[in-house]
C-alpha cells in the first residue's frame, strides 16, 4: 500500500509472518561471468539485476578470475557503475589470479584512491597453477599497495585471496605476516572449504586475527570438484565449536564462475554457474541442520563482510544506515521481499524491477 506522511511517498508492507533482516552482501561475484578454462565455449554469462536481487543480495563486490584478457577491469567497472544505475549497490577489486596486478589508471594505490568503486586488489591466486608463479615478493608488494591505497582512500585496501587447490595452500599468507608488517586483516582468503585440510589453516588465520572466506553451494551435498568440499553450515559449526567469534567466516557465492559437476566416480556430468542463492542456502542449513541461530548464520552475509569491507551504511538495520532489506518466510526462511537502497526490488519472491534489457 502506498501512503504519504508530510509529504513523504512511501509504501507500506504486510510484515506479518516475516522476518527483516539486512540485505546480503556478496562480496565475491563474477559479474561479467567467469570460466573459459575449457574453452571458448565455457564462458559463463554476464550476471543480470534479477538474478541477484531474487537472491536477497543488495550489495555485491565483483572480481576477475583466470582470465583477464577477454575481459578486463575496465569492462567490469563499467558492469558494476551499469548495476548501481539499475538499484543495487556495487564495488569491485581491481586485478585477476595473476601478478603483477593489471590497473585501470598507472598504479593499484592510485586505483583505490580515484576510482570510488575499487576497494582492494583480487581475487590473486595463491595455491594454484593457474596463477603466473609468483614470488612472496610480489605478492606482498601487491598487498602493501592495496593496504596503503586503503589508508589514503578511507577504503578496506583488502586483497582477495583465492586460495587453490595447491598444498601451499595459506602459506604465502603466512610467509607475509612473518617478514612483512602487513597487518592480518588486509588479507581475506576465499576458497577455504576445499578440504579439511584447508579448513584447519584457515581457522588457524582466523586465531590470529584473520577474516576467512567460504563459497557457498546451491546444493551442499553436490559434487562439484575433485576435493573433499565442506559446507558453509559444518564449517560455520567448526568456527564456533573452536570457540571463535562467529565474526570470523564470511560466505560469498563466487557467482556466475563455473563450476564442473562430477558424479561420485569423479566423472564429468556438466557444467554449473555459480549463483548469489548459495548464501540462503548456506543461511538455511545453518539453522536447520547444525540449530546455530538465524541471527548468527546472517552475520557471514551482512554484519561481517561490511565490517571488513568498511561498508559503514551496509549490514544492520538501523537508523542512518542505507535501506537494504530482506523478508524471509518465518517457518522456512525462504525470501518474501528485497528492497535495496529503498527501492522494492523483489515482492512474493518475484522481481519487481528488472535490469535493463531484462524482460519482465
């Protein structure tokens, strides 16, 4: 119902049997699409408005991976500017798997510093052949620069990790907190659900201060690499079983990347694209298979990865803070309603407005 108070237009909704709560930040997605490993072929498509509105996000931080030739960083601040335009809100990282890091403008400091949507460098691959090989030097130079744009900027100045399948895995991590003076919380590694393994150097980060990241799965249970993937909801349970604050594990959906399906014999079956609905999901079994409580299940999605992003307006709902909504059905958490800066996004579960070459 619209109503008008002194003036103002607004729109009232039924809340009745809903839960608000923020709306999600996903703060690792391949807006202009991912993949290509095998091909030309397997390039995932570009990301539309809808798809990520209808999954609760309102805020999403886009990244380059493998390859940063057929598409670049240019291409994927004007995609990011083309989604804020359309209603949501949107940041990137600057830079793809490999080093030195590619720049917009001459340096990764001048990028965080003139380009208002660039908040950090990624995702840089550590752990995985496909990363250009390069030295702890490099990598640390590249984490400095990002961490200084941070400073002069008043941004997060944050380098994204993907972290391989490689047995380094956090090791160049670790070699720079040792020899360099880079503080812990520069560094934000994604991927650390590969394996047990994995899972227990992560935690180990996240001891000594560190924020860590888990790409969450439309369907858990599915096979989708040749590793021993763990699910949001038992690494989640993990965090808080080693007596960590829950503020320690982000989840983001490593969106439109693709992701090869193998059966229980590790056969190829397809190929799937990663999508923003692996956080409710994550959310969901969260609370429904381990009892951790919705509110502390939310925090990977909202609280925490604006804290660390420095998104000050973004993450609780509060007074002063932007408009950024989520009804969820209060028996199934299923989503009822987004509204992001404001503006009702998604009502019944269906998209209200789309983007621009979307059809209604």
């Amino acid at each position: 119902m619209d109503v008008s108070i002194t003036g103002v237009d607004m729109e009232e909704m039924d809340g009745h049997g809903k839960i608000a709560v923020p709306g999600f930040i996903d703060s690792h997605f391949h807006l202009l699409g991912g993949g290509g490993e095998n091909g030309f072929h397997n390039r995932t498509p570009e990301v539309q408005l809808s798809q990520l509105t209808t999954a609760g996000v309102t805020t999403v931080v886009g990244v380059l991976g493998t390859d940063s030739v057929g598409r670049d960083d240019m291409a994927l601040l004007s995609k990011v500017r083309g989604l804020e335009t359309e209603g949501i809100s949107t940041y990137m990282y600057v830079g793809s798997y490999r080093l030195p890091v590619n720049t917009i403008t001459d340096s990764v400091i001048k990028d965080i510093m003139a380009i208002d949507k660039v908040i950090g460098i990624g995702e840089i691959a550590i752990a995985d052949h496909r990363n250009g090989a390069p030295t702890l030097a490099e990598f640390s130079h590249a984490a400095a620069d990002a961490r200084v744009g941070g400073l002069l900027a008043g941004k997060a100045g944050v380098t994204n990790i993907h972290v391989g399948p490689g047995k380094a895995r956090l090791s160049f991590i670790r070699q720079a907190l040792e020899e360099t003076d880079i503080p812990v919380s520069n560094f934000y590694p994604t991927h650390c659900e590969r394996d047990q393994e994995l899972l227990d150097e992560a935690i180990a980060f996240a001891k000594a201060g560190g924020i860590f990241d888990i790409t969450g799965s439309e369907n858990p249970d599915q096979t989708y690499e040749l590793d021993g993937s763990i699910p949001f909801r038992q690494c989640l349970k993990q965090v808080i079983d080693e007596g960590l604050a829950p503020d320690c594990i982000t989840m983001t959906s490593d969106g439109q990347g693709s992701l090869p399906i193998f059966d229980e014999n590790n056969n190829f079956v397809q190929m799937g694209v990663g999508s923003s609905k692996s956080l409710l999901v994550g959310v969901q079994e969260s609370v429904q298979k381990e009892n951790i409580p919705l509110e502390i299940a939310l925090r990977a999605i909202t609280s925490t990865p604006a804290k660390l992003l420095k998104f000050s307006n973004k993450g609780h709902l509060q007074a002063g803070f932007d408009a950024d909504l989520v009804l969820l059905d209060e028996k199934d958490l299923s989503i009822d309603s987004a509204i992001a800066k404001g503006e009702t996004m998604v009502q019944n579960g269906q998209a209200v407005k789309w983007g621009t070459f979307e059809k209604s």
